[in-house]
C-alpha cells in the first residue's frame, strides 16, 4: 500500500503525505549528520576531526538537533 492511499484512508486531509515527506527527510539529514563523524566512532584512520567526540557529545545534547526539544542528559539540569 502506498502512502496516498494510507492517508486517505486514515482521513488525514489533503497534503498531509507531502508534509509528512519533507518532516522525514529533514529527521533522515539530522540522524545522517550525527552519526557521520568517525572519530567520535573510534575509527581515526576515517576521522578528521581530532574533537569529534566532544562535538558529538555537545550535539546529542542540543535541544535544536532534537525531535522532542529536549536537551538528552541524565539527571537534573
């Protein structure tokens, strides 16, 4: 079943499949983007960013980057 005809029959209004693609592209760049950094990984021979590990850290915790809009830390802040 397509993705069209899921919607209609959910009777989700018209567009909402449009929109729903553009909000799942731009999750599939953020989740790309914070697991391309190889150093962070472990992997030095593929990293060049000797900081990637911090940066990763800092990133996974940016309530911008995130789809709740929360900040990801343990405990209180």
């Amino acid at each position: 079943m397509g993705t069209d005809l899921a919607s209609k029959l959910r009777g989700y209004p018209e567009g909402e499949v449009e929109k729903a693609k553009v909000d799942h592209a731009e999750r599939a760049k953020r989740i790309l983007a914070a697991q391309t950094n190889m150093t962070a990984r472990g992997i030095m021979d593929l990293g060049n960013d000797p900081a990637g590990g911090r940066k990763e850290k800092d990133d996974s915790q940016n309530p911008d980057l995130d789809d709740s809009g929360h900040r990801n830390v343990r405990g209180e802040e």
